[in-house]
C-alpha cells in the first residue's frame, strides 16, 4: 500500500504533456514552494513524460508525483494536503473538452469538501460555454475556502464579483527563466528573422505572404505542444522553403527555444507562452485572436491591438504596426509578474501557518 504522509500540498496543472508553457508554469510554481521554504511533500499529479522537466526540480523539495487520473491517489493527496494549489493555466474551460473541465472541477469541489483551501495562482477562467459549468465554476469561486491571484483582468472580475478573497496579478510562468538566469541580458535580433509559434488556426500561405510583404526573408517554426504542432511546423517549413524563405531549426528544449527568441525580429504566436516570452524579452509580436490572448494583453494595454483573424491584410497590418511601433509592454509585465510571486507567496504562507 501506497503512503502518502501528512502535510503536504497537492499542485494541480496541465503537466507532464510536453507543452513548454505548462512546463514553465510547473517550474515556476515549484519554485515559488522553494521560496517559502516549504518542508512537506508536493503531490504532483502529472502525465508520465513530466520526467524530461524533472531533472530542473528544486532539490530541496520533496515532490511525489501521482497518477493524473488515479482516483485513490488523488483523493489521499488531498486528504493529506494543507492546502491543494492550481498552478497556472486555463485548467476550468470547456472550450477544449468537457471532460477537462469535469476533471478540475472535480478536483477543486473534493478539497473543499475536505475542508481544505483551495488556491488559484496565475489562472485564467474561460471560456466556459455551458450553463451547468458556469454555475459549477461560481461555486467553487464563492466557497469561503477558496482564493487567488489571476493572470488576466477579466478573471479577476468574475472572481471579484462572487468573493474578495483574490487578488489581481498575470501570468507567472517565465519567472523560472529569470530566477535562472535563463533570459538573456541582451538583445541580439537578426533582421528579417521571424519565430512563429503554432498551433492549429492560422493558413500558412497568408502567414508568408504576409511576412514577404514586411520584408521577412527567414522563419523558425516552434511547436510549443510538440506532438500536436508538429504537422503544423512541417508544413510551414515546406512551403517556407518553396517561396524562397530561409529555414532556421532550434532544439526543442527551453535554451533553444530561448535563444531563437532573442534572435528573432517578430515573433508570431498561437499560443498564450509565446506572447509573454516575447514581451517578457521585449520583443515585438503578433498574436492570433482569441479570448485568452486578448484577456492577457489587455490586461497589461488596453490600447494593444495586435492581434489578427483569418486573411492575410490583417497579418500584415498587425505585423507592420508591431515592427513600426515597437510596442513595450516588458516594464508594465515585469511589475505585476512581482507583485503576483509575492502575493502568492504571502498567501501560501499564511494558508500553512494556519494548518
């Protein structure tokens, strides 16, 4: 029989799926638990190739990962848990799948059926589509067992609107790069270099034309979800290849991914990690519109409009506006991505003094 001691703390997240901004965020939650000098196990519910992040866990730390999707283990993780934390994330959505958002849900209602607190720490809520789901999400919120710090405005006033035990803040996932020293110092952009972070939205003929229209001669394609953007990054390098583009490759790992960036003079992104690496880099970048995307660059300028939909004239009027304008939002990130790690940091803090 499986012994899961007393005292711990169970840290929720999309982990162990090879996404490099759920990485980042499991790194920079652990490391928070660091900080506070945290001396209980972490419970760690994640998929099994969470393993090629583990060798960057702190040390000092006594992380027990568990089966994501083992009812037993979780229910005596959170049995014997302080406190169950979510790290970061979009984890209660049911715009993915409604299974995903049962599953959270489901984990969030069993610790305050414990009686244990429940923290959200760099998260963001939505969308969530269904009615049902909606009012699950409003009662998790309204317990008043339940706190946060949120990455986005938008959550934040939902949250507010049902308790005032939460805080506003922004995403916390590059504050490992920083603690690490893993950030450059310095800016080295090559001319005419674009990094394009996919996913599944944008057609890649407009992408191309778009960039040739904004003298972009090179491109580095980044799948941060490797398996499921790996299709994706292929055919753009193909047709790249063809229309006459240079091909950059980087390895996959976060110092190649790194170093790509800051060699980058525009950086186009699907995913939410790509546009807060580029502005915690203070690089320019587009984004395609969505929701989560908007929700967080809004939050930091309302003014900030470049995002893009499908067609090429907006990818490239959102590209021109970005290199011409040079759009800075590092500073205003850079304060919140503080206040965000210290609140969150007290609020951990005093959750374990009180347990």
């Amino acid at each position: 029989m499986r012994q899961f001691p007393f005292g711990g703390l169970t840290l929720v997240g999309y982990y162990g799926y090879d996404n490099l901004g759920d990485d980042l965020l499991l790194l920079s939650s652990l490391t928070l638990l660091e900080e506070i000098e945290f001396s209980g196990p972490v419970f760690l519910p994640a998929a099994t190739p969470v393993e090629k992040v583990s060798g960057r866990f702190p040390e000092k730390l006594d992380i027990r990962i568990i089966k994501r999707f083992d009812p037993r283990e979780l229910a005596l993780a959170i049995g014997r848990s302080v406190m169950t934390v979510f790290g970061g994330g979009n984890l209660l959505q049911d715009c993915t799948s409604w299974r995903s958002f049962i599953y959270y849900y489901g984990l969030a209602r069993y610790t305050l059926r414990k009686g244990k607190p429940l923290l959200f720490l760099s998260q963001g809520f939505g969308p969530v589509e269904h009615r049902s789901n909606k009012k699950a999400l409003d009662r998790i919120l309204s317990n008043p067992l339940t706190s946060g710090v949120m990455r986005d405005d938008c959550s934040f006033q939902h949250f507010y609107s049902l308790s005032k035990n939460v805080h506003p803040g922004t995403d916390y996932g590059p504050y490992y790069l920083f603690k690490k020293e893993i950030l450059p110092k310095r800016r080295r952009s090559e001319t005419g270099l674009a990094v394009i972070v996919l996913k599944n939205g944008t057609k890649v003929d407009d992408v191309l034309k778009a960039l040739k229209l904004n003298n972009i001669t090179a491109v580095c394609a980044i799948g941060f979800h490797n398996h499921h953007d790996e299709e994706k990054r292929r055919e753009l390098e193909e047709k790249a290849r063809v229309n006459g583009f240079k091909i950059y490759k980087t390895s996959t790992d976060m110092e190649g991914v790194i170093d790509v960036f800051n060699s980058a003079q525009l950086i186009i992104t699907e995913r939410l990690h790509g546009a807060i690496l580029a502005i915690s880099m203070g690089i320019p970048f587009v984004w395609r519109k969505n929701s989560k995307l908007d929700s967080f660059v809004k939050s930091l300028d309302g003014r900030c409009d470049l995002n893009f939909e499908d067609g090429c004239e907006g990818l490239t009027i959102a590209i021109n506006n970005s290199l011409k304008y040079s759009v800075d939002l590092k500073g205003e990130y850079l304060s919140r991505l503080n206040e965000t790690v210290e609140t969150s940091k007290g609020i951990m803090r005093k959750i374990i003094d009180r347990g």
